[in-house]
C-alpha cells in the first residue's frame, strides 16, 4: 500500500509549481529553499473553499505562518489522502483544531470551530451549548478542555472520519 | 580453523533467517525507497541511478565486506542483527509517525545507509554471493509489483470523472457512480464469459444461417423481416439470430474442436448466477469489514458534527454554501433535539398516522399489481388479434414504466403523515419501492408463466403437423415415381413450433429496451429541459423558478441505484434465453456513465440535506443479493420442470434442460465418474448433507452471537474503567459505598493533599500512588492506632490504585 504513486506525485510537483513557476525551479538536485506563501497555497482550487485552510496551512508549514516549501506540500497532502493511517490523520486533525497552538482544545478553540463551520450563523447562546456538549461528550480527564487523547478517543470511533478527512488531488 | 567454521555455519544460520525477514521487509524498503524517490523525483534521470544503486551498493558492500568476516565475532553478529532489525522497524514504521519532512528523510537515509551497509555482511560463507544475488532478485520483484499496481491504478477508468462529480456533489453522490462503475466492471466479466463461450463458438463452427429451420425466419415473415418497425419489436431477423436461445442447434458437439455446446450453454447459465452471487458476496463481507467498531453510537453526536461534518473534498463555492447550510441547520436540530428530548409527543395520533399510512400504501401496492395483471392478460388477447397499433403492442411496459415513474412520489407524500427521523423515512421509501418493482416484476413473470403454458400446449400440436407434412412431403415425391431422391424441404417452409424459450427471451430484451429508453427519456426531460426552462424563461416569470417550483433538480441517488439494482435483476432472469442481453446492458451502462455525468454536471444541484453515503453501501449490496436470488427462482424453475421446445435450443429433443449433463457424463468421461455421479445424486446423500449444512450455520451463528455478547462485555468493562479512572483522578464519588463512606471520613486537609494535579497523562496513577502513599501516612492521625478504621485505609488503596503492590508498611 502506497501514499502515491508515480504519476500523482509527478501531478503534485507540478500543481506545486503551478503556484509559482517563477520561484519554484524545475530541478531539485540542489534541494533550494523555496517557500510560498500562504496567499498562494489558499488560493488553491482544493483549499479555497475550505474553512479551515489557513489552519491547515499553518499546521503543515515549517514557520507556522502557512508558507510551505515542497516537503510541507508534500506532507499536507499525504496526510490528507485516502491511505493515511487513521491514528496520523487524528494527530493533524487535533493540530488543525488547535488554533491556538497550547497542545488542548479548549472552548474558545470549540467555538472558533463552531463559528467557522456555520459562518457565525447560529446565536452566541446556541454556539455555547454546543461547545458545552462537546466538551461534556469528548471530556475524559475533566479539566474543561479536549487533550491529544480526548480527541483521539472521540475521532477514531466516528463513522464518518475517515471519508470526510479526506482531500483528493 | 574451526573458528571460522563454526562462524561460517552461524553466519549461515543467521544469513538464512535474514533472507526470511528481508523478504518480509523488503517490501517495505522498497516503500521507504519510494518515499525516498519522493523529494528526488524532480530529475527523471535521477530516479534511474537511484534505482540502480541500491541494488549496486548492496551487491559491493557485500563484495567489500568479505574481507571483514573473520572479524566479526558471534555477539557482535547478534548485536549486528538487532540493530539492523531495529532499523528496518524504524524504517517501515516510518510513514505512521508525525514528523516533519525534513526529519523523515534524514532518518530514513541513515537508517537505510546502515541497514544496506551491514546486511550484506551478514551473509557469509559459500551462499555469501548467491544471498546477495537473491537480495537483488527480491528488489526487482519487488519493484515490478509496485509498477504493475501503478499500472493497475491508472487502468481504472473514469477516475477522474467520479473526482470531479465527488467535489461538486459530495461523496453519496459519488457512491453512486462507483456503483454503476462495479457493476459494469461485473457485466464485463459475464459477457466476457457468455460472448466468448457460447455465441462466438456458434457463431464460427455451428452450422450457418439458412440451414436449418430454427435459423431461418419462416416464409410467412420474410416480407416483413427486415422492417425496421419489426425489427425494433425485435422480431424479423433479430429473433432468428444470435441473440436469442432458440438460434442454437442442439448438435452434440460442433466443429473441428468438438466443442460441446449445450452442455456450454447450461455451465455458462449456471455460472452466470454463480459468479454474480460470488462478487456480491464477498462486496458485502469487504464493506461489513470496514463497518466494525459502531459501539457508542449516541455519545458523541455533538462531536462528530463538529469534527468529521465539513467534508475536505468540496472543491466547488456552490457545494460549499449548500454545506454550510446544512451544517448550520444539523447543528440546530440537535440543539433543540437535545432541548426538547423529553417533550412527549402525542404517540396514540402518531401511531394511528402510521398505520394509516401503511394503509394506504399497502392499498397502492396491491391495485398496482392488479392492474399490471390486467394489462398483460389483456395483451395476451391482442396478441391473437390482427392490426393491433403501437399502443396495444407496447402497453405493458408503457403501464410499468408511468407506475414506476408516478409510485415513489406518491409514495413520499403519503409518507409525510408518518414523521420519521429522515434516515428511517428514508429506508422505508426505500423497502417500498423495491416492494412495488418486486410485485411488478413478479406479476409480469406470471402473466408470461400463463403464456409459456400456453405455447407449450400448441407445441404439442405444431409437432404432430410437422410430422405429418414431412412424411407427405416425402409421399408425395413416392407417387411422382421419380427415382432422383428430392432435395430436403427448404427450411423457410417446415412448420415452427412456437419457441417459447425466445418469447420469453424477447419480452425481457424489450423490457430492458423500454427501461432504457424511460430512464434517458427522464433524464432529459425531468433534469436538462426542466434547468433550461429555468434558466431561460426565469426572467419572463411571475416567480422565482429558481428559488420556488420547479427549481433545479436533485440527483435522487436512491432512485437510480434501485433502478440500476431491478435493471440488474432482469438481465440475470433473461440471460439465460437471450445470450445476447448481457452485451446490451454493457452498451447501457457504458452509456448511462457518460450521459449521467454529463446530467447531473449540467442540470443538477448539490442536495440540500447532504446525504451520508458511509453506512448505506450494504445496505444496496443487500438489495442487490436479494435481487440474484429472486431472479435465480424463476429460471432454476423452469430449467428443472419445463421441457424445452422440440425444434428451437442447443436442448431440443431432450425431455428436459439438465439431461445435457447425464449425457455429457454418459458418454465423455470414463465410466467410473458415472457410477460416482450417481451415487452422489442419491437422496440419501444429498438429505444428510443439507442437514449438515444447516447445522453448521446454526453452530457458526452460535459462534458469532457468543463473540458479540464478549465484545459487549469488554466494551462493559472498558467503559467500567474508563468511569473509575475518571473518578480517581478527580477524587470524585466512586460507585463503592465503603468508599464512599470513607471519603466522608477524611480530614479535609488530607484531602487537599491529595489532589493530584492533571498534567501528565501517563504519570496519573505515579501521582495517585504517591499521594495514596501520603493519604496513608496522614491516617494513623486521624484515629487510634489499634481501631478497626484503621484496615479501611489499606483496603481503599487496594480497591482504587492499580499500584496496589505498594505496601506502605
């Protein structure tokens, strides 16, 4: 079982470049440092309309501001494709949920979350009961928060994980 | 001298249990080689000389290390060996860990340099040059298989089609699609099988058209024959071709290669059934696979929602809004779901509703088998009448095709007075559609059962005719007194008995053609001509068309997969007359992939309720299995109790279908597998045997429920844990009494002591024991020394940590 193949991995390079054919050289025999920068990775026809690129970006960047070289590419994608193993996607996803970037998913994070998801349309009340639930369903240790294991415990029993964790390119 | 021996033999040893493991691993070298080849891939050439060198370094590092042999001593070899073991975990364990790039490939290279370095000197002695030629061996095939799989990757077809409708539509949308891709991939094998083995062989070595009388249209019909009208009714030189069971002669063997064709015909029928409920079979067993591990369905509604709810592969602003949408009303439902879960409804009106509605379904169901019933017996009578118009002639699939078209939406509104939850109204209309396609179906098998009946008793007088105008034929010649013998009767001129295999053959090809026809015609209509309408003629309207009615279409995903699934079943029931039916539903699908992606990229729009497509694939596959075995009924039935026609079939002249394979044994294999035949066909054999077979499924189902009812009682006592665990680290209420009772007891300041701060996960029960261990100091204070409070304490420190084999004494 392979992450990819030949052929796809000729296709990302090439949409890689696609970004910037300027700054992205065609030969990598001298492994050059180049980064693009999150404007142009958020512009890309699987992302754009994603929620949560910019999290996304800042997670699989190197500096943590969402400008990727190849590698982080790369690894972005092989994380969000159909052969990841489930336990990896749950780490990135837990990473991903984190805006805040404190290793726990608190209800700030949670309400973020919310609010991205329904584009502020539900009232401050309603996202409060919601982030309340959660926290209530997902919370193991009790300390008001969702840790690594929390999140993990929660996600790998979700039917729907898997198929919805899941960019195609 | 002997040293080296006893090192060459341990090397040997040793060297044999790598090869073992290296062909375990190689494989995942090779995908750490790969992963390797990711960051190097920009120059082709690049990946040439990579591949290259591994074998290169492998087979000189092996060369190069001979001299080192003598030098390596037992210990260092076994330690050698672990280390390259360790290596080789790392390396395939590599993909799982959450490290960044960067750092992956830097331990993946050192780990492969060592890994390369030092397995080469493992093998010593005289298979030193021969392991070292299996390594490369082992690489190679390694690599052949990985291109083959990428070739195979790449043969799929309509990849990329599927991914565009999936990132404008969503993945149950796309479920469909990889449906109608399986089955076509499944109806290629069976025209494949049916093609090859029984028209083509036919076709090339049986006897050619004209030559005999079920291969010629009759005198009667010539004028007609090759209208198109005819044609299309699939009479005319259609009928007498091919395509339909009544083409094959009944010659035992045919051509230079003795080809048995009647016995190829009945092993290709049984196959047929065969192959398909094996396909489905093993589906479903690869979709329940991956549905194990349900458990806590309610606990983590909320969750779910909020994590697994935005599907990543939208890739469309459309589909983005409408999932949005959807998001934010599923978030609102549960809101005041759980608001209101325990308001109390009205049961005893809801319950009557139900029923009602079951009423009148029930109701819907039964006059619309009626009225199929009364159709076809009325067709029955057209038939033997003359100048009957397009409509007499077509009414039965017309009134089938507008039932299956009018129901369902009948159906659905009906099915509002019962108020489900969505997924069960959903499964309903589901059951309810298949139910009234299933009635259909079977109303029209037994309208057709009567016709059959039918033509099999004017076979019997058909025969007696032929019989007679031979031999008056033949007598006829007698009394002209010539002595040339005449030249057998021209096959246009015998009398046919009515075929009543190609009837039946006949009527399901026309279904088949109907069902086509309806679908695209609805297609067209219902989706393209309905968004035109809307898009052009919105801006000369009262209303928004957009927004009210009609408004664009959905791609009703359930419809189409129960058509495809009913579609299915009757080319199953017809195969077996009409050979040729498989290769027109391999033109159908082929056709309905393109045309139905075109649709619904051009007229359709994204559901507003996106539909789950996770758990309902076994739930079609069901259907599907279902299906087999209900068309297998009808033609096991009249294989076994029919007689086939005297003068049309590779089975003519036989008293029944399945004697093809007395004979077959009679007369092609030696005697004894006759004898064995026969015995094994005794009832006495075959009773004991289904009893043993449904003794096995009972032991086996006793089997299953026992493992359900321990993975209940783990999941019980995980959960158990799970809450004491919860409660320990908060110093909570736990579930005992005694403890509770203690818990009243300790003074406060212990208590407070006690308290472990939740910072590390692992180090929770260090903590507990280290602070039980202090909550035991703090106890001989809180009363007297020789009281029997005293034994609680240690029996609190049993019960609750797990470090209990801490004895503070």
């Amino acid at each position: 079982m392979k992450v990819y193949t030949f052929p796809s991995l000729f296709r990302l390079f090439y949409r890689y470049r696609d970004l910037a054919p300027q700054l992205v050289p065609l030969s990598y025999i001298d492994k050059p440092d180049v980064k693009l920068p999150y404007e142009l990775i958020g512009s890309m026809a699987e992302l754009k309309d994603n929620p949560f690129r910019q999290r996304i970006a800042e997670v699989f960047s190197e500096d943590g501001e969402g400008n990727m070289t190849l590698d982080d590419f790369l690894d972005m994608f092989s994380v969000l494709s159909e052969m990841a193993p489930r336990d990896l996607k749950a780490y990135y996803a837990f990473k991903i949920y984190d805006f805040n970037n404190d290793d726990y998913i608190c209800k700030s994070d949670l309400e973020k979350t919310v609010n991205k998801l329904t584009r502020n349309e539900l009232t401050p009340e309603e996202v409060c009961l919601v982030c309340d639930k959660v926290i209530d369903e997902a919370d193991q240790d009790n300390d008001g928060k969702l840790s690594v294991e929390d999140f993990q415990h929660m996600i790998v029993r979700a039917p729907d994980f898997l198929s919805t964790f899941h960019i195609r390119i | 001298m002997n040293d080296s021996d006893g090192e060459s033999e341990a090397g040997e040893a040793a060297s044999g249990k790598k090869k073992r493991d290296k062909k375990a691993s190689s494989k995942d070298q090779k995908e750490a080689e790969n992963k390797e080849k990711q960051t190097n891939k920009k120059g082709k050439e690049q990946d040439k000389k990579q591949k290259k060198s591994p074998a290169e370094s492998s087979s000189s590092s092996s060369a190069s290390n001979s001299s080192d042999e003598e030098s390596l001593s037992e210990e260092e070899l076994t330690r050698l060996k672990e280390q390259v073991e360790e290596k080789k975990k790392l390396i395939s364990t590599m993909r799982n860990k959450p490290w960044r790039m960067v750092k992956k490939l830097a331990l993946l290279r050192e780990a492969q340099a060592f890994v390369e370095k030092f397995e080469g000197a493992l093998g010593k002695g005289k298979g030193k040059k021969f392991y070292a030629y299996k390594m490369m061996m082992a690489k190679k095939w390694v690599k052949f298989k990985r291109d083959f799989d990428n070739f195979k990757t790449q043969c799929i077809p309509w990849e990329m089609k599927i991914k565009e409708v999936e990132s404008h539509f969503g993945s149950s949308v796309a479920s469909y699609f990889i449906f109608l891709r399986w089955m076509y991939g499944v109806n290629l094998v069976l025209f494949g099988l049916i093609f090859g083995l029984v028209i083509i062989p036919e076709i090339l070595m049986g006897i050619p058209y004209g030559s005999i009388p079920r291969k010629t249209v009759p005198r009667a019909e010539q004028a007609t024959a090759m209208d198109f009208s005819v044609l299309w009714d699939f009479e005319g030189y259609i009928k007498y071709s091919a395509l339909f069971y009544g083409y094959y002669n009944n010659q035992r063997t045919i051509g230079w290669l003795k080809y048995r064709l009647p016995m190829a015909y009945f092993m290709v029928g049984v196959s047929v059934f065969g192959y398909s409920l094996m396909v489905v079979i093993r589906s479903m067993a690869r979709n329940a696979n991956e549905n194990t591990g349900d458990g806590d369905d309610n606990n983590f509604t909320f969750s779910w929602k909020m994590f697994t709810s935005w599907d990543y592969l939208i890739g469309n602003p459309e589909t983005a809004d409408n999932k949005f949408a959807s998001i934010t009303t599923s978030f609102k439902e549960s809101i005041v779901d759980e608001q209101e879960s325990n308001k109390d409804e009205n049961i005893h009106l809801r319950r009557f509703l139900r029923v009602l509605a079951n009423v009148l379904i029930i109701c819907c169901l039964c006059g619309s088998g009626y009225l199929i019933y009364f159709v076809v017996k009325r067709s029955q009578t057209f038939s033997k009448m003359q100048n009957i118009g397009w409509y007499e002639r077509n009414e039965v699939e017309i009134v089938m095709s507008l039932l299956g078209m009018f129901c369902p939406p009948l159906f659905e509104t009906i099915a509002a007075l019962e108020e489900y939850h969505p997924r069960i109204g959903l499964k309903w209309q589901l059951g309810r559609i298949f139910a009234l396609f299933l009635g259909n179906l079977y109303t029209f098998l037994l309208a057709l059962m009567d016709d059959v009946n039918e033509k099999l008793t004017e076979e019997v007088v058909i025969k007696n005719i032929t019989h007679w105008t031979l031999l008056n034929y033949y007598n006829s010649s007698a009394m002209n007194d010539s002595a040339v013998t005449l030249p057998p009767m021209d096959p246009a001129d015998m009398p046919r008995g009515p075929c009543w295999e190609t009837t039946v053959g006949i009527e399901f090809v026309r279904l088949t053609v109907s069902d086509i026809l309806v679908t695209y015609v609805t297609i067209l209509v219902g989706d393209f001509i309905r968004a035109c309408f809307v898009r052009f003629v919105n801006y000369c309207w009262c209303w928004d068309l957009e927004a009210g009615f009609p408004s664009y279409a959905e791609f009703d995903i359930s419809g189409n997969v129960l058509g495809l699934i009913f579609n299915q079943g009757m080319i199953w029931m017809g195969s077996f007359y009409a050979p040729g039916l498989v290769g027109i539903n391999v033109l159908r699908l082929l056709t309905s992939m393109y045309f139905q992606c075109w649709a619904v990229m051009s007229s359709n729009v994204p559901h507003e309720r996106v539909f789950k497509a996770s758990k309902s694939n076994n739930f079609y596959m069901g259907l599907l299995l279902l299906i087999l075995f209900l068309s297998l009924l009808p033609v096991a039935y009249t294989i076994m109790s029919l007689p086939p026609s005297f003068d049309c079939g590779p089975f003519s002249g036989k008293k029944k279908m399945y004697d093809v394979i007395q004979e077959t044994i009679k007369q092609d294999f030696p005697l004894f597998v006759a004898k064995i035949f026969s015995y094994v066909a005794n009832p006495g054999l075959i009773i004991p045997a289904v009893l043993l077979m449904v003794l096995a499924i009972y032991y086996l189902n006793a089997v299953a429920e026992a493992y359900q009812h321990a993975n209940t009682e783990l999941k019980k006592k995980m959960q158990l844990q799970r809450d004491e665990e919860k409660n320990k680290r908060n110093n909570k209420a736990t579930t005992s009494s005694a403890v509770q009772d203690l818990d009243d007891l300790l003074v406060p300041s212990a208590k407070s002591e006690s308290q472990p701060k939740p910072t590390e996960g692992k180090t929770y029960e260090r903590d507990f024991c280290h602070s039980s261990g202090q909550l035991h100091l703090y106890f001989p204070s809180v009363g007297p020394a020789n009281t029997p409070t005293l034994r609680l304490p240690r029996a609190r420190h049993a019960f609750l940590s797990p470090c209990a084999q801490v004895s503070p004494s």
